[in-house]
C-alpha cells in the first residue's frame, strides 16, 4: 500500500531513514516502511506529468531513483555508522525532485585546451568548457559527493576540460541503473564527423581525438558509454607527485583566439550542413555534392583519428591513412564519371589554389599520392612512408575539402564543371580564387607556429 506523506516532511523523513536506511542482510535497500515514507514524498514533489522519467507504468520506479541518485550508498555508509548530513541531503533530494525532466544528450570529451567559459553553437551542438560547478550539477545528490563513488564525468579531473554535446539518439532511453551492456562501437565518432572535422579544420598541426563519450541526463544520471579520458599524476614544482590531472593535448586555443576560433568553426560547420542537406529536385535524393561530402568527411575523419600529435601515424596504418586521403580528394573532385580519375584529379585540385607555384606543389603532392596508392592497392614494393609523406597529402586534402566547400556554396551543383573551366579562362579561375581568397582572409584559422 502507497504511503502518503506531505512534501513538507521531507527533513524529518529523511532522517527517519538515515537513522533506519533498512538494510536487507546483502547490504541492499530491502524498502521498508522508512524508505516507502521517505519515496512517497518524493513523489509528491516530482509528479508524473513533469517527471515521467522517474515513473513506470504509473508508478514511481524507486529501484531506478536509489540507483540513479546513489542513495543506496548513503544507506550503507548510515548504517555503517558514517555521520550522513540529512540538512544537505533534505537539500539535493530537493532540487532532485523539483528540477524538470532533464534533456538527454551525448557528451563527448575532446583533448582540446579551449578557454574556460567557452560556450558555442553548431547546428545541434554545443562545445562547452563546463567548470566545477556545472560539472559537479550533473549528477543527482551533488553535496553528497564524498559518501558516493566518484561519476563518470569527475568534477575533481575534467572540471575546465572540453566537451562537445549533442541531443542523444532518437529512442535512447533514461538509465533505470539496472545492469545492461554499455554501447559498443569501435567508431563512435562516426556520427559525429561533421563537426569533429570543422573543429579540426582550425588547426592541422594538433590532432583533435574524442577521449570518451558520455550518456549525460543533466542532474539525474550519468555513465561513460565508450573511451576514457587520458589521466596523468600531477607533480609539483619540485617533482613531487600531488595527484591526477586531464591532459589537454590536442588542439589549444587561447582567449584572445575565441572570437576567430567562434567564428571560423561556424562558417565552416553551417557550409558543411548546408552542402549536406542538398537534395536532388526529381528524386529527393542526396544531390551529387552532397554524397561526395559525405564520402569525404568520413575519409578524412577516419584518417585524422589515426594521426596523433599533429602529424605522426603508426607504420601500421600509414598506407591505410594515406588511401583515406587519396579516396577523399577523389571523392570531391572526380566524382563525375570522367575517365582519368588520376589526371583530372590533380587539376581539379590545384585550380582551388591561388599562386602558381602553390597549384604546381598540390598538383605533384596528389600525384605522388596516386603513384603511392597504386603500388599498395597492387601489392608492389615501396619506400616506407615518413610522416613528412603522410601530412603533405594530409594538409592538401584538407585544403581541398575547405577549398571545395566554398567553392560548392558559391557554385552548386556545377562546381567541376567551374573548375574546369578556370584551367582554360582566366575569368574562371580569377572568380574561383578571389572567392575562396575572400572567404579565407574572412574567417582565418589558427596562425601556423
């Protein structure tokens, strides 16, 4: 039989329990009468139409909320007699029951160094540097911290470090705390190529890596679902160790960048979703440029999250990383059917840059690229591949992929053809390079060290 009991006696109830947590002879919450009293008020304070999340079938699912809020420790700690403050539990258990059903989002931590504060939008995503106060609001009973095992998202280590939300999955459900297999995908970045790219785009000389992804229900629940983030002991100035730290060593921005940083990752970001939402006018289907981008994006993610440092690539993977590459230019640039894929692929690529000896240098880079990629997809023998070879394909294929975007936003669907063109019209060319040029000197990424 359900208990009733005014909200208003949330402190004496809360004491009452902590004073009797009942305990089963497991050490589990066995839901005597003081538990039921003290979930009947919760009840009370967090109804089911604006807070389904707690609810099952019309009930308050009290397995879910001991297990989601850690209460189930804080019983064991009472009856091991650790000194429990009711005062600031009565105040989490509070705010627990009154906050709005949360928004369930991925988090996904990033090894970049961004400024504290930082706080930007891209299409559904937003790239924040949550400090202590926020991080620690993530989980259910906050000044409960010290009696319960540290969250997966520690305020104590990733507090000031960067991470990239985004709205979970459609059908991704609210953790009820009961056992079940964490997500598994061996690329979890995939469906967050798009972004991932534009943020890596600012700065080639860093790698950007996603350390670990998060199912994040802001002040209710949170589990690390794949990765974990890179944890490193601290030292003083004397070499003595002082404790843990997050190392940030992928991309750094400093405050005076943040405006650029913003600004450049917009553009880039909305040219991106904008190609990608293409769709042909007879069929409704993804247009020609809105599959090459696709094809693209996910070449040269997959090639960038196999480069570490900036520029080193295992041995291993080096010929896998520099197809990535290969496969992603000729996406963008040769997608038209034309014979010669090789050939027109290297012109294509040099008329999206501006100097003379610039389009001689990418034209030879692809080149090179091509003759490397033939003899590994045809088992002939070949030099070893330096990371001199690797970030040379890698910085023109990103340069063409940023190129093309812009070209692609000014030219649609005709943007071969217009390159084409530019190698045999002056005017051609001086409108593909002045519009490019343009957009670059507009929204300038991270100046080369």
């Amino acid at each position: 039989m359900r208990v009733t009991t005014p909200a208003t006696d949330l402190q004496s109830l809360t004491e009452r329990w902590l004073k009797a947590p009942d305990l089963d002879a497991a050490g589990g919450r066995s839901g005597g009468p003081a538990w039921a009293a003290l979930t009947a008020a919760l009840a009370e304070l967090a109804p089911a139409d604006r807070r389904p999340d707690l609810y099952r079938d019309g009930t308050l699912d009290t397995t879910a909320i001991a297990a989601v809020t850690g209460l189930d420790h804080l019983a064991r700690a009472a009856a091991a007699g650790i000194t429990v403050s009711a005062v600031d539990l009565v105040a989490d258990l509070a705010d627990f029951a009154t906050r709005n059903q949360p928004v369930i989002e991925t988090w996904i931590l990033l090894n970049a160094d961004l400024p504290a504060g930082t706080d930007i939008t891209l299409g559904t995503y937003r790239l924040t540097v949550p400090g202590r106060t926020a991080a620690q609001a993530l989980v259910a009973l906050p000044r409960m911290a010290r009696h319960l095992p540290a969250p997966a998202i520690d305020p104590a280590l990733l507090a000031g470090s960067t991470f990239l939300r985004s709205p979970a999955p459609q059908g991704r459900k609210y953790g009820r705390g009961a056992l079940y297999f964490a997500d598994f995908d061996r690329r979890p970045e995939r469906p967050h190529a798009d972004v991932l790219l534009t943020l890596q785009m600012w700065d080639l000389s860093a790698s950007l890596h996603p350390e670990a992804y998060y199912h994040v229900e802001a002040g209710r629940h949170v589990r690390g679902t794949w990765g974990a983030p890179t944890i490193e002991p601290a030292f003083d100035h004397l070499g003595n160790e002082v404790g843990e730290l997050h190392r940030r060593h992928g991309p750094h921005v400093t405050p005076a960048q943040l405006p650029a940083f913003t600004h450049f990752c917009t553009s880039v970001h909305t040219m991106i979703t904008a190609v990608r939402s293409r769709t042909t006018s007879s069929t409704g289907k993804p247009s020609p440029t809105a599959v090459a981008l696709d094809s693209a994006s996910r070449r040269l993610l997959r090639a960038s999250q196999r480069t570490f440092g900036g520029d080193y690539v295992d041995e291993a993977d080096a010929e896998d990383v520099l197809l990535d590459y290969v496969v992603a230019i000729e996406a963008l640039l040769a997608s038209d059917g034309r014979s010669d894929k090789r050939r027109t692929t290297r012109q294509r690529a040099a008329a999206l840059h501006t100097s003379d000896q610039t389009r001689l240098n990418v034209s030879a880079t692809v080149g090179r690229a091509y003759t490397q990629r033939s003899r590994y997809a045809h088992g002939e023998p070949q030099r070893p591949l330096s990371d001199a070879d690797i970030t040379a394909v890698r910085d023109v294929a990103f340069s063409v992929f940023l190129r093309w975007l812009i070209t692609t936003m000014n030219c649609g669907e005709h943007v071969l053809q217009q390159l084409d063109d530019s190698l045999l019209s002056g005017q051609a060319r001086t409108e593909i390079t002045t519009a490019i040029d343009q957009y670059l000197a507009a929204h300038p990424a991270a100046p080369v060290s």
